[in-house]
C-alpha cells in the first residue's frame, strides 16, 4: 500500500494532502519546562518502532531468519511526507528494540517501490541461492508514476528482488518485466506470498480493487492467476490493500484454518482506516469462507483486528521457526485521515506493538485474538502489585511507589458488572486527559482522547468517541494497556477486542483513576514499567 489510489483515495490527491499538511498511578514523572523539551524527547516512542528520519508508512516483507527479526517499511527518507517509495529496513531479535539499517530497495525514476512481502528461499526453488545459502526473494508492486499521471490502467505491477547477502541488499530480477503483469486494473498491488506446505507451491494474494487475486508459482518467477475473492463479502467502503494471507491452528485443536487479513483506508469500524478479516478454507485454488463466520459477517457488516482508529496495513512475519509456531504481526500506527499531518518533524509515524495471533473457536464461531508479543515482559524492570479495590465515584487508585507511564504495561480485571459505565481516566499536570473502558448498558468499549493534548492538526484526530461493540453486557472483564509516549494499547479479555490509538501530549501523563455510578471492584491490579529507549 502506500495512501490509497482511486476513487476518493487517489494517490496525487492524497499526497497533496500530505504536502498540504489508591491506585492507578498518582507519578510525578520527571518533566522540563515546556521551551526546553525537545520534539524526540516529548513525541519519540521508548518501543515502538519509528524511522530515524522521513516519512514511514506500511510495514513490509517482514520475515525471520539466522537470529533476526527483519522488519522493511514503505520509506521516504528525504522529507516527513509520502514521496518516492523506497523500502526501510530494520532488524531485531526480539521484536521490541530494533535497529535501523540502510535502506534496502530504492526507487527507480518515477517507479516507487510499493509495499509487498518477501520470503526465505529455503529450497531455492528460484534458483537464486548462491554457494548452498537460501536466498531472500522480496515481492512488491512497481508503481510506475507517470503512467498514473497519464490516466493508465496498467499503472501497477509485480515484480521481484532478490537477496544473498541475508535481506540487507537486493538486485531487482528482469527490470522492466514483471512476474505477475497488470491484467487492466488500475488499484492491483501489495503482494503476500507465503509458502503452501500441502500442495508445495507459492501462494500469492493481491489485492486488485474492491478484490483479491489468488496466484500460484512453483518457482516465484512464473506465476499463474488461480482465483478471486471478496467482491461481495465485507467492507468495501475504499479500495482494498495489504491483504496476508495463513494457515493458523484453532488454539487447543488440532484443527487448521485459512486466515486473509485486508486492510482498506475508509469504512473501518470507526470510520477511517482498518484491517478486516476472513477466516476459511483453502484449496490450492480457491479461499471459501467459513459459512458461520460468513454469517458473522453479514451480521457485523466487517469483522476487525482491531477496533482502534490507528492500526492499518499491517501483515505478519513469514519464516518464523516451527519450533515457535506463532503467527507474528505489526501494523502501521496511525489513519490515513490524518497520518501526514502529525505534529512531528523529523520524522513521522511508528508501528504497533508486535503482536501474536491466535485463532479461537467459540461454539461454532471463529475470531482471531491478539494480545502483545511475549518478549516485551524481558524489558519489565519494576512490578507493583496491589490487593483488590472497590469503591464509588472517582478513585485515585495508587500507592507511593512510582511508575513512568510514558512506558508501562497495566493490566487488571474488573469484577462484578452492572448495567454501568466503568471509565478510566490518564491525565496530566496541565489538564489533559484520555478516557477508556467499558460501558456495560450499550455494551461497547470505548477511547476518548478529544482532551489529549494537541488535536487541531486534523479535524478527524478527535471528532468522535471511538468504540467497539460487544455481544452483551459482561459479568466480567480482563484489560491489558500498554503505553508509550504517544500511543494507548488496550486489550480486552486476553485480546478479544484490541482498541489502538495515538496522541500527542503537552506533558507526559502522571496519573490514572477508575469511575463508575455504581461502585467498581478491580483485582489482580499490576503496573509493568517497562526500560527501553531504542535510541541506544
């Protein structure tokens, strides 16, 4: 992906628009007055990831190999804004402090290198690999510019790089022919391949319009069209982007599932950008979805990975070691509504937490839950555990001891529901404040950030409270926050529902309550500090 093209979303529009534009914790965090506080020191996260400089946008062909975790990103390095696409790239062995490295892919004159995947060889079935070694075989959409200036269909293609150096460099394969040519669509990008173990070949999805395109290839040079999917199932509010596509076990069967992730940049669950999915079956040939969770979805409209307004385009590793068997993911972390317009200079936007995807089965009904990778519990330096609390109306619920907030993970359950709301407010010294919880008579959660420090970069920022839906009222509930300096994390029941979302403060939050009409009972209250900084 890259800021949409067609219809509403078209790519020079859009780049126009960018060049256009006692408790939960009382901590007095260590803070400068205002003159003296700089944009990395105030905006920069502690963990999440975010270029050195220039503009980021969708994570791509990430994939693990020889101890790294390799995470290459849609990049601009010359300006904060959408320009000339090359592919970032960051390593890491652990997912949580990366290192950036030189960039990876560049740009052709007007052809941008778009988003797509990339894969390990083990096989060499390209014939790629050098002296025994598998080669990394990166997949990705040519976009050519001045074709689309023009008006032209085909302005969009797949083509192919390839890597013996383990993912750091890439030599483009047969420059100007691509693997897979533009069958006369104008919005045809992003490709995901991943290797089909049952019938041992490569598949690829792209997302082609208002649809997906299924390919199949033996040798990831030759690529035959296998199938569509999804004209008439979902979301289709802007073009479709960024599909994945996995084989994933339902958690505690023996069973397997076909998972497509899509991404889209309008009509998400609270308007703007979103990434629905699709779970059934696969073929060889054609993905079938599941006839219950079909119904789910024409129930819900679009079923979501992520309920928030700043989750988008994001896709999962490939490679990672059965050994490990998870299903690992990152999305870019901010909407298009508003991602060329943060108030940051040097550089714009940062990824989500990884996280890892399990497939769960309820009755007869699927849903992939995600909670945030296992890892980050390394970089836990401080604990404060506290009994369980209950009270009425406002509770300032925190003991002595003191927590950063600016890098912290918070988790506690709440017991013995009633048709109420239950809020939790962070605020600061200067009277800013974000809201989140649960309302249990409308049944839905929510995320108020309308008083979240600066909002007047985009009208969109903080016009509505967003939500996420529940079946019914709850008996019961489990959260888990994870913050940084600019971004909220909230998983709900062990990541039923996952609500992400971004902000810009003045000053750092230093304190956290609960409120509620009826009275709040909280246990098993733990504040996580978290020590990382990946600038060293």
């Amino acid at each position: 992906m890259r800021l949409s093209t067609s219809q509403s979303f078209r790519i020079y529009s859009v780049a126009l628009f960018l060049l256009a534009s006692t408790g939960f914790s009382s901590v007095t965090a260590q803070t400068k007055p205002a003159a003296d506080v700089t944009e990395a020191e105030l905006y920069r996260p502690n963990f999440h990831f975010t270029p050195q400089k220039g503009w980021m946008n969708d994570p791509n062909g990430m994939f693990y190999a020889d101890g790294y975790y390799h995470l290459y990103f849609q990049h601009y390095p010359e300006k904060n804004v959408w320009g000339p696409m090359h592919w970032g790239h960051a390593i890491s062995k652990d997912m949580i402090k990366w290192e950036e490295q030189p960039i990876a892919i560049y740009p052709d004159k007007e052809k941008y290198i778009f988003s797509g995947s990339a894969v390990v060889d083990a096989q060499n079935t390209s014939g790629f690999g050098i002296g025994g070694k598998a080669p990394i075989v990166a997949i990705y959409t040519l976009h050519d510019m001045e074709k689309g200036k023009d008006g032209k269909l085909d302005t969009e293609q797949q083509d192919i790089a390839y890597s013996n150096d383990g993912g750091f460099t890439y030599k483009k394969f047969d420059v100007g022919n691509p693997v897979v040519k533009n069958p006369g669509i104008r919005d045809f990008r992003d490709p995901k391949v991943s290797w089909d173990e049952a019938r041992k070949q490569w598949i690829m999805v792209v997302a082609a319009s208002d649809r997906d395109h299924f390919y199949g290839s033996k040798d990831l040079k030759n690529w035959q069209f296998l199938s569509e999917f999804g004209k008439d199932l979902g979301a289709h509010e802007s073009v479709w982007e960024c599909p994945d596509f996995f084989s994933i076990k339902v958690e505690g069967t023996n069973e397997k599932k076909w998972v497509l992730l899509q991404s889209l940049g309008q009509g998400a669950a609270n308007v703007g950008s979103g990434t629905q999915y699709y779970v059934g079956d696969f073929d060889g040939t054609n993905f079938t979805v599941d006839p219950n969770f079909e119904q789910r979805i024409k129930r819900e409209k679009a079923v979501w990975i992520d309920y928030g307004k700043d989750n988008y385009a994001g896709v999962t590793w490939n490679n990672i070691p059965t050994s490990d068997g998870r299903r690992l993911f990152i999305g870019w972390m901010v909407s298009l509504d508003y991602g060329g317009s943060v108030p940051t200079n040097a550089w714009r936007s940062s990824m989500t937490t990884p996280r890892e995807m399990q497939l769960i089965k309820k009755g007869k009904e699927y849903s992939l839950i995600s909670n945030p990778v296992k890892e980050i519990n390394k970089y836990i330096s401080k604990s404060i555990k506290n009994k369980t609390l209950k009270g009425k109306g406002k509770l300032e619920l925190f003991d002595a001891a003191k927590i950063d907030l600016r890098q912290a993970v918070i988790s506690f359950d709440l017991k013995n529901l009633k048709q109420d709301t239950y809020t939790f407010t962070l605020s600061n010294a200067v009277g800013e404040s974000l809201t989140f919880g649960l309302n249990n008579s409308e049944n839905y959660l929510f995320v108020d950030r309308s008083k979240a420090g600066k909002i007047d970069f985009s009208e969109k920022f903080a016009s509505i409270v967003h939500k996420a839906k529940l079946d019914e009222s709850q008996k019961a509930a489990t959260f888990k926050v994870v913050l940084d300096k600019t971004s909220i994390e909230i998983f709900y029941n062990n990541g039923e529902k996952v609500m992400t979302e971004i902000f810009f403060l003045n000053q750092p939050f230093n304190s956290i309550s609960a409120s509620s009409n009826q009275g709040i009972e909280i246990s098993n209250l733990v504040f996580n500090q978290l020590s990382i900084n990946q600038n060293q």
